[in-house]
C-alpha cells in the first residue's frame, strides 16, 4: 500500500522542521510511501519503499495550485489526513543509535581522542586534533558549504568551533537540529536517503527566490540564532568546568562509562574516583558517632564550643538545584522558580536560612557583647532563573541588613540531560540541548575556581557549615551549633553521608577542590531512576527516562583518609580526620522538596509534612515549660486535614532550647489555637490561649544604620521591640479551619478573629492580669510602651513615650551568660 505526502514550504519564514520527524513517524505503519514536498514555485516527488531501504524516482514538476491542503493524497481523496500530531510522539531532536551500539567501542574511541587532546598545548593544536577525529571529518565533509557559511556568517571565533566541534565529536551532532543535518557514517541506505532528502528540503527554504536562508541570510531564524549562542555559552561552561576530566569529550566518556555498568538494572551509577582504593585495603575504621539526643552535656558543650567559634564560621548554601519536583510556579506571571523562592511560613525559604542564622548570631551577641556578621556564599544556577531571583530577593530585601560585601553568590553551570538507553544528549529543538544543574557536589571545584575560598580566607573563616535550602529544621536545638563546634575544636570534617547538613574545614576542601583532575568532583553519579521532562519546538510536553551526570557534596570526604605504617588497634576512631553526629530526625531534616499532589496520602518531604515538624519542634519546647498542649499524632492522621493547631516561633528566642524555655512559664495552648511570636525579647507567664495570639515586631533583632558605604547594617540589641504577658487569658474564634483556601505550611489561612499586636521600632507591649476576649488589633509607635490591664468596666490602656536613657536598651532584657555547658537568661528591669 502507497501513501502519498505532502509538505508544502511557500516562504522561508514557514520553516519545516517537522520533516524528518514526520517522515520517521509515517514510515513506522506504511511500507512504500510517496512524498510530496514543495515551495511555492515547483514541487518535487520521492517514492520510497521501506523492504529494500532505496529511493526509486525522483521528479520536479510546477506546482499547479497552492491552495490544495498541506497534507493531502493525489491518489487517494477519501484517505484521511496525516496528523500533525502525530510527530510530537517521535523523538524530534533525538535519533537513537543502532541496536548494536557498541558501548565500549565508543568509550574507547573518546578516551584516544582525549588522551590526544590532553597532549596538547594550545588551542589551535587542539583543534588540529579534533579535525582528524573520523567523525568530525566526515560531518564536516558531508556538509561543509552549509556548515562554513553558517560559522563564517556568525563570525564565530576558533574556540567556539572548536566547542562545537567536540559536540560532534562526542556522538552528539543531532543537537544541530535540521539546520546541519546528522551525519552517521553506520546509518542505513534509508535514513541516508531520508537524511539527504531532509536536507535537500532545507535548500528549498528561500526567501523570495534569492537563495538566501532564513531570516539572518544563513539558515538560521532569530530564535534560532539566540538558541546557538545560548548553547555556546553552556558548553563552554561545561569543557571549562569539566576540564579536570577532558570537557566535553570527558563528560561524555562518563556518561557512558556509567551507563555501560548496567544499563537499567541500577537506577543510580556511581563513579568512584578515590585512587586510593587501588590500594589493598586491610581495615576500614568509621570515626566515632556522637549522638546529641543522648549525651546531653556533651551536646550542650559543644552548642557552647559553636557559639564561641561563630566569628570563624562561614555559612554555605547550595540553591542551584532545579527542584522540579516541587513544581513552583509564579502564580501571576506562570514562571517556573527555583526552591529558594517557595513562600513558605511567610517568607521564602532563603529567607528562611538567614533568619536562621541572623538567630544564632543575636544569641553570640547577648553573650559576648560583639556583632558577628557570617559571610555566606550561595551557589546559585540558570535553572528557572535561579540566579536573577536570588539576587532580586537579597537587594530587595537590602542584603539582610547584612551589606553586600557579605555575600558571595557564584553560579554553576548547566549539563546536558541524557537519555538512559544510550547517553545521547536530550534537545528540545534546534541548539535546545535540555539542561539541568549538576548535582550540589560541584560546589567545592566551583568554589575554588570562583575565589570562595579565598574570599572565606579573606574573612578570616576556617571552617562553613553548609545547609539545602529546602530543610527547615536543620537550625533546630543544638543539631547546627554542636556541629560546628565540634567541627572546630576537634580539627575535623564531616562525615559522608546522605544529610543535609555539613560542616567543613575550608583549607582541607580547598586542597582537594584545587586538584586538577576528577577527585575535584566527588561522588559522580547518574541517577535515571526518574524521567527528564520537557517540551518540545511542537509545544508537546516530553518524558523521557534520562538523567544527567551529578556530584554528591557530601562525598568530598572520599578524599580525607588516614593511613598508617603499621596496623592499630586502639584509638583509632578518635584519632580520624572526620566525625559523625546523631541527633533526632525532626531536628536534623525534614524538607519541603516536592509537591503534595492531589489524592497523595504520604506527606514525606513535602511542605506539609515539614510544617507538622515544626510544630512538633514547638510542642517539644512549650510542653517542658509546665504549657498544656494537644498531642500531635502522625502524618497520616492530617493527610485530609489541617494540623492540631499552628505555633510559630523566631528562631531568636533561643536558638537553643534551653534558652527559649526561659522565656515561657506555665499556661495552655487549646487545640485549633494559632501562636506566631515575632520577637526576641518576649515573656510567657501563666497565658491560656483559645484562638489566635500574632505578636509582630519591626526590630526583632535590633534597627539598622547606614554604614559609610551607604549600605543597611543590622545593629544587634539595639532599639529591639519587647513583648510581656502575665496571667493573660486570650479568648477569640481564631482560624476559619474548614476554609477550603487555607495553606498552613504558607501561613496563609482565613481567620474569623485574633489577638494582633503590632511594635513599631522600638515599641513594648505589656499585659498584666486580663483577659483578652474577641478582635483586637494593638499597635504600638516607635518610641513607645504600652500597657494593658483590667479597667472597672472594660480593658484599661495606657501609652506612654519610653524615656531617652531607655531608648536604646529598653525597659527590660534578658541577660545572658554562660554557666558551665548552659546558658542562663536573667531578667533585667530598668
């Protein structure tokens, strides 16, 4: 049976890209096939037959009408037409190698062509070899008039051809899309034909029968242009910063050499790059575990050992992951954006990190007396944009008060995503290679390439702790300070694992960031346990099982091991370079990495789930302090429902738990109550809440100057708001709980009435013996105080200006120092 085709090109503004694509698809159900192709001015006919893979006759002939159907049958008028839709279900940009794809052969064919260009000591050597590569001889030879015009016409430089060069060389030509057709020397006599016949319709894209192409005179649209410039950029990136394992063609070799382990019977492929492991191997000693939730005074020892070490700590955040499956869209705009900028409690989630750490440095304050301002260093990606939105964020919010010189933020480069069958680059369109961050281990060689450690040196840090954007409890208790302090007293890393929180030595990362080969890179892995997702150029949505190679930040620590000349028996776990530290899970990690789907009954390391560990963070703090609270039961009991109640509170009121148990004395929180604390300086005594009680200060943790760079700073202590209730009673309707709009884990819920009390600068609040009952709203002015008890008939208020002496210190504090391993609060009455 013979099915006629045709396509019909009038302008060279309607460019075909669905030629080929179109051709494969149709060629799957018909055996001999006639195709129609043409511009406005001639058309041309092929018959191909599937059995003996030739093209049988070739004619052109005028084109007689151009008002005949873009897909029609001159044989056959009652045929259906061809879908158009039917092409998005092939692969556009992807053609998949023969069956016999030869794993090893190729690897070894790359591996000699990196050793060669290894070899070589400049660029224009390097180029001579990649041009006597058999591949890049004959794609170049087979299209070498429309390939020159196109490098002469965009006055592409010899490194730029040579990057693209060693995309052909790499087996990944396809990329190229239909503007340079693939060229695989082991293809068959039909897709040669059909490769030719693709090409040849390219040719006849014309503008106005002046036989130049495209819009900018070579081939190639605007979009498309832009396309190949973007694409240049990335692989430059990529042989840049795979340089220590050969570029390009590097990068390549280990996707393949991973995928050739087990094609799919490991849906996660490790390379392991320790050389060290060459070597026999008598013994293996893990250094010792120290567990917070059970040694208690080692723990609060080594909170202590923290707080003192802070001003030679950094602080590191990895926010270049794509974070695809939290699925977070700019719900004005429709704009995929990255992790970091997930509202979340009321604020994003990067904002989530500082306030965390702003907390930590208020508490080294109000021991010692001093500002300590940590320098932290974000990596940060293309992905979503992530870049532009993390730096929109921090100078919109004027760098945290913190000033600009504070931040360090360094972007990582994208990798092509590859298909798990073969390794093949994925492409969305012409020069569309899909791209994806490489995994948070290239933050170390990424550091030391961008200057970070240098940048840490020049801040006088010797040690970073490193936290993912998307655990909000890593701050929790103790877990953060103990680790670093340890980290620092003891001289040591941490261990590898699967966590989210690390502690570094910097000079011992530096040293092996700055290797120059792939112990630079740690962990390096290819996980295709999940599908690439993208749209094509046909705006079809694609899923394809692939993955893209990837670094584990945590397997830095490969690379510190101690040897020994002889063998050792005792003492051997203390005496090693790194450690290990345990404390309970909603204290160490839980994250709001993906989306809760609709019907999903696991609330695991979505938004919800990390809300439900916070609160039980709360109720674990507030339930020591003699406050009678609802038991929070597991997940699964609020899978279709909202959690027990909602308490929120400013990681500055510790962070240590022992500090904000200080600060609450007796009372009651009812089931459904709402509790958000916004302030530092705050006292609990004897409260009983039915409702919503939301206490919001300005200067939580001090006001802010402008510095002589004409730059916000945040003065800790100074003119902070302050909060006090005694034996207060707070009866109100509260939350809307069956408000079908209500986003808990966003703080964004409907309220019938609440207790809302409002400090400008540097305002107090004090209510003494009363009850609280229904809607109110107190706002309190800078400069001022305000007082509420019971009146003879009604709430009596009194506001008043807090005197100048008072100003700056406030009425009240709490004053902290150190006793031992703890740190005791005494309030100070002025």
């Amino acid at each position: 049976m013979s099915l006629s085709l045709q396509i019909l090109t009038p302008h060279s503004k309607f460019k075909t890209p669905y030629n080929l694509s179109l051709i494969m698809a149709v060629l799957q159900q018909h055996n001999n096939l006639v195709f129609t192709f043409g511009s406005k001015y001639s058309k041309s006919l092929f018959f191909f037959n599937s059995y003996n893979n030739s093209c049988l006759n070739y004619v052109t002939k005028p084109l007689a009408s151009t008002s005949s159907s873009l897909f029609s049958s001159p044989f056959q008028s009652s045929r259906p037409l061809v879908r158009l839709t039917r092409v998005s279900t092939a692969p556009v940009e992807y053609v998949p190698p023969a069956p016999d794809f030869d794993f090893h052969k190729e690897i070894a064919r790359l591996k000699a062509l990196k050793l060669k260009l290894d070899n070589c000591p400049n660029l224009m050597d390097r180029i001579r070899v990649i041009d006597s590569d058999s591949r890049v001889n004959s794609f170049f030879c087979s299209h070498k008039y429309s390939f020159s015009r196109v490098l002469e016409t965009l006055r592409l430089d010899n490194y730029e051809v040579f990057l693209l060069k060693c995309v052909v060389a790499a087996g990944q030509q396809h990329v190229f899309g239909d503007v340079c057709i693939q060229f695989d020397a082991t293809r068959s006599s039909l897709k040669s034909a059909l490769f030719a016949l693709a090409e040849m319709i390219e040719n006849w894209d014309v503008n106005d029968g002046t036989g130049r192409r495209g819009v900018n005179g070579y081939g190639l649209e605007t979009e498309e242009y832009e396309a190949l410039r973007s694409m240049l950029k990335i692989i430059a990136d990529v042989e840049r910063f795979y340089d220590c394992i050969g570029g390009i063609i590097g990068y390549q070799i280990m996707v393949l050499e991973l995928l050739s382990q087990s094609t799919f019977e490991r849906p996660c492929l490790s390379h392991n790059s320790n050389n060290s492991l060459k070597r026999e191997i008598t013994e293996i000693h893990p250094p010792s575990v120290l567990d917070l939730s059970q040694d208690l005074e080692y723990a609060s020892q080594a909170a202590i050992w923290g707080i003192e070490g802070l001003p030679n700590m950094g602080e590191i955040y990895p926010l270049g992951g794509s974070a695809d499956r939290l699925g977070l869209v700019d719900s004005n705009s429709g704009e995929c954006l990255p992790a970091a900028m997930l509202p979340y409690c009321g604020r994003t989630l990067l904002e989530g990190l500082i306030r965390d750490l702003q907390a930590r440095e208020y508490l080294y304050f109000k021991l010692y007396g001093k500002q300590c301002i940590t320098p932290v260093a974000i990596m940060t990606s293309a992905a979503k944009s992530n870049h532009e939105h993390v730096t929109s964020l921090c100078q919109g919010l004027r760098w945290f008060g913190r000033g600009r010189s504070k931040f360090k933020l360094f972007e990582q480069p994208l990798v092509p995503a590859v298909s798990a069958e073969d390794g093949q680059w994925l492409a969305s369109r012409p020069f569309k290679p899909v791209c994806k961050p490489g995994g948070h281990g290239v933050i170390w060689k990424l550091a030391y390439n961008e200057g970070v450690f240098q940048w840490f040196h020049d801040h006088g840090r010797r040690g970073a702790t490193v936290r993912q954007v998307s655990n909000v409890v890593a701050a929790t208790d103790v877990t953060l300070l103990a680790l670093a302090g340890i980290g620092l007293r003891q001289g040591k890393d941490e261990f590898p694992a699967n966590t989210n929180i690390l502690y570094v030595d910097l000079p011992s990362a530096e040293l092996v960031a700055s290797s120059n080969d792939e112990t630079s890179l740690p962990g390096m892995v290819l996980n295709v346990k999940k599908a690439i997702t993208f749209v094509d150029q046909f705006g079809s949505k694609r899923s394809v099982r692939g993955g893209r190679l990837e670094c584990t930040m945590q397997n830095l620590v490969d690379n510190f091991f101690n040897t020994c000349s002889s063998r050792c028996y005792d003492g051997v776990k203390d005496g090693l370079d790194t450690f290990i530290v345990y404390n309970e899970r909603k204290k160490v990690t839980s994250s709001a990495k993906k989306k809760r789907t609709e019907g999903d009954k696991s609330l695991h390391q979505t938004p919800d789930g990390s809300l439900l560990d916070i609160i039980r963070n709360a109720y674990d703090i507030l339930s020591h302090c003699e406050i009678k609270l609802p038991k929070i039961e597991g997940n699964e009991m609020y899978v279709d429902s909202g959690p027990p109640f909602l308490i929120l509170l400013h990681p500055a009121l510790g962070p240590l738990w022992e500090v904000t148990r200080q600060k609450f004395h007796q009372g009651s929180i009812s089931r459904g109550s709402e509790l958000q604390i916004e302030v530092a300086e705050f006292l609990w005594r004897d409260v009983q809440l039915d409702g919503s009680l939301i206490i919001l200060a300005e200067n939580v943790l001090g006001s802010t100057r402008i510095d002589e760079n004409g730059e916000t700073i945040l003065q800790y202590g100074k003119r902070c708001g302050r909060c006090k209730l005694e034996n207060v009673k707070i009866l109100n309707d509260g939350i809307d709980w069956n408000a079908r709009e209500n986003l808990y884990w966003k703080h964004d819920v409907q309220r019938f009435e609440a207790v809302k009390v409002i400090l400008h600068g540097n305002a107090e609040f004090e209510a003494v013996d009363v009850i609280l009952q229904g809607n109110h709203v107190f706002e309190v002015p800078d400069g001022y105080k305000m007082n509420i008890t019971t009146g003879d008939s009604d709430l009596a208020v009194a506001l008043k200006p807090i005197e100048n002496k008072l100003m700056e210190s406030g009425s009240w504090f709490w004053n902290y120092k150190i006793m031992g391993n703890h740190v005791l609060l005494e309030l100070v009455e002025l």
